[in-house]
C-alpha cells in the first residue's frame, strides 16, 4: 500500500529510523554533549578537541573491525531486525549514561568510554538499516525515499534539538529541579535523546520483519558470513567502480565526520559560542541541511547518485574554505548555514549508490562495506585534526583538514562510471 505521495507504508515506517536515530548525532556527536565536553569537562577547548578526536578514532577501528562481519551474520542468519534492534538498545542506554558525567576533569575518560559505546552501537546500526532500502523502495525510487529519509532525519534531530533548548538548556531556573550549577540541564538532554532513540525506532522493527525461513544457529550463521565477507572482498577487484567508490568514500566520509563531531566544538572555541547559541546554531544547520537532503531528493533519480554526491562535495570545498579564513561571526553563519544545504545530498545519495550497486543477496555485507569505507580510515581524520590541533594550539588549522578530505573524495569519485 502506497500513500498519497506515492511511498509505501513500509517506506515511511522505514524513514521513521532516520527521524529517530539523528537526534544522536544532532545533540551528543555535534551540538550539545560535544561543546560540553570541551567546555564543561575538559580542562581547556583544545585538549577537550584533542581527546574528542582520538576517541573517534578509537571508535573508527572498532567500527572497521566489524561491520562488515556483522553485515554478513545478518545477510547469512536473517536476523537484521534483531541485530538492528540490539544495537539501538546498547546506543540508547551508553547515551542516557552520559548523564552521569559531571562537568569536572574527573570524568574525562567515563564521558569518553560512554560517548564512544553509543557511537560504535550507532554506526553498526545503521549497516542493518540501510541494507533495508533495497526492500522499502523500487530501483527509480530509491534515491528519492533515501535523501527524504535523510531530510526526515534532520528534521527528527531538530525536533529533538528543539526540545533540549525550550525545555532543558533554556529555562532559568531549570526546570524539573535540574541544578544548573552541575550542569545537570545539559546533562539532561542525553537521557531524552535515549527516549527519542527507543521511541522512534519502534516502527521500523514493527513493520519491517525479516524474511520468512529457517533461522540457522548462530554459529553457522557466523561461519556463513565468514564465507560470504571473504566472497565480497575477493570480488573488488573484478569490480572497479564499486571498488573506487569505496576508496572515495573513505575520504570524504572522513571530512563528513569530522564537521559532525567538531563543527560545534569548534564554534565553541573560536567564537565563545555558549551552549544556547550552540543549540540556537544546531536548529538552523539542521533546518538548512533537511532542506537540501528533501529537495535535491526530488531530482536525484534523475541527475544520477554519484553526480550529486559530486556537486555536494564540490559545495562543500568552495565553501569550506572561506568558512575557516572568517574572522566574523555573522559570516560564519552565513557560510555554514549555505554549506548546511550540501550535507544531506552527499550521504543520502551515497545510500542511494550503494544501494543500486550492491547484489540483492548479500545487502547487509555490503552496506557492512559502506560503512568499512566510512570508517576503516575513521580514525585517520580525528586522528590527524588531533594532531595537527595539538601541534598548532589552532582550531583552525585542525579543522583545515576537513577541506583536504573532502576534496581527495571528490577527485577520486570523479573517476568512477554510474551506471543508470
């Protein structure tokens, strides 16, 4: 059954995902739980984006070290759901044990252990749920509903951001007998995030069953996805479109992080950016970048998947550029809101190519690689921005690296065919 806009029930139960799962990204990874990491827990702005950074790396390796293995379990055993809906619990609860983090040095490494559980949980769940695409939408619609599922996500985590601001960041006095003086109205905001997550997940794991059939244990499942990861790896080379496509995501996936995790800190650092203003900054990037996820969405079946991850990153670098020379605050607002609009675009029909490339058999496998080329050099782009931050004492040049990865990406892209 299709709604009146013409995607089907399970498409929209799909998306609902997006709208969950982006409020973790939105207000801990980005905007809130970053800027005060930095700022409330970490002895000054530069070490806290140090050690941001070599935990996201750490989080990198581990998340390269088994997605495409738990891809294949899943493709082998039938149990994406399952696997989709374990992670999301873990991701949940390591991000409601944040609140527990106090703004004092003291808590350095349980807000980082607990930041980077629920990330690892976070990026393995979405190998399970994006190789559900292929079964939600037709092959020409495919790259519509992933960008509107992508602009619902970033409605979702402006929805979410929203309500850290009206009712936890905002309010003074708090709200709910929060201490403002423990930062318990920021810490807060992590424990509605995990009820945002487990709430919103629920459609998905409710009208999207597994295919019917045997379920084999476990093990064999294990040794089946052993085979099947070992068959997909061998078959790169013989083909060298998808294979480049990976290489290419492997840069400019690491530039697409980087803005993610450090783009707050960073507004934080160089331009006192309090946690309000952060939060007030967050909404309009998310209005910006939902916009150009739902409405590059509209033509994206038509221009091609990899031409408009193209067009985003090229965005992406002109911009960029300028956006880290300013020394103005309104025209950085004025540079990241624009920028804003790309983001959306490159992931979206990232999904989108993936999704047409990869064999109707072995999805999971091969979103598992999707995300090994998201994240088996994850840890070189924090690791690098960490480097060059602590060897600089600049932001700014820290955050020069974002430029660097997005353009690698873009060049390499531009080598590989699509076929439509």
């Amino acid at each position: 059954m299709t709604t009146p806009a013409g995607t089907s029930r399970q498409a929209w139960a799909w998306a609902a995902y997006d709208w969950a799962n982006s409020s973790f990204p939105t207000v801990v990874s980005t905007f809130v739980i970053a800027a005060y990491f930095t700022q409330g827990i970490a002895p000054d702005p530069a070490t806290g984006q140090a050690l941001w950074g070599w935990m996201a790396a750490a989080c990198g390796l581990v998340i390269a070290a088994t997605s495409p293995l738990l891809g294949a379990v899943a493709d082998a055993g039938g149990r994406r759901r399952l696997m989709l809906g374990l992670c999301t619990a873990l991701c949940a609860a390591a991000t409601a044990a944040i609140w527990f983090a106090k703004p004092d040095p003291a808590f350095l490494l349980y807000a980082l252990v607990c930041v980077g559980l629920a990330t690892i949980a976070f990026e393995l769940a979405t190998v399970f749920y994006n190789s559900m695409l292929p079964e939600v939408a037709p092959p020409g619609r495919i790259g519509r509903v992933s960008g509107l599922a992508w602009g619902l996500g970033y409605a979702g985590g402006l929805a979410c951001l929203g309500l850290c601001l009206v009712l936890l960041v905002q309010p003074n006095p708090a709200l709910f007998g929060l201490d403002r003086g423990e930062a318990e109205h920021v810490r807060a905001t992590a424990l509605l995030v995990a009820a945002w997550l487990l709430a919103f997940s629920l459609p998905v794991l409710l009208a999207l069953p597994d295919p019917a059939g045997p379920r084999p244990s476990w093990g064999v499942a294990a040794r089946r996805g052993l085979h099947e990861i070992a068959g997909v790896l061998r078959g790169l080379p013989r083909n060298r479109d998808l294979a480049r496509f990976l290489v290419a995501r492997l840069f400019y996936t690491d530039g697409l992080n980087l803005l993610f995790s450090f783009g707050a800190i960073y507004a934080a650092g160089v331009f006192g950016m309090g946690i309000e203003k952060i939060l007030v900054f967050g909404i309009a990037m998310n209005v910006t970048a939902g916009l150009g996820a739902a409405g590059f969405a509209l033509v994206e079946d038509r221009v091609g998947s990899r031409r408009m991850v193209l067009l985003a990153l090229a965005a992406m670098v002109v911009l960029g550029v300028p956006l880290l020379l300013t020394e103005s605050e309104t025209w950085f607002w004025v540079l990241a809101l624009s920028l804003g609009l790309f983001f959306g675009p490159a992931q979206a029909a990232s999904r989108a190519f993936m999704a047409r490339l990869a064999p109707p058999g072995e999805l999971a496998a091969h979103f598992g690689l999707f995300a090994l080329s998201g994240r088996v050099t994850g840890f070189v782009g924090p690791a690098v921005l960490a480097t060059v931050t602590a060897a600089t004492a600049s932001q700014r040049w820290g955050m020069a690296t974002v430029v660097v990865f997005l353009a690698i990406g873009a060049l390499i892209l531009a080598t590989v065919r699509e076929r439509r």
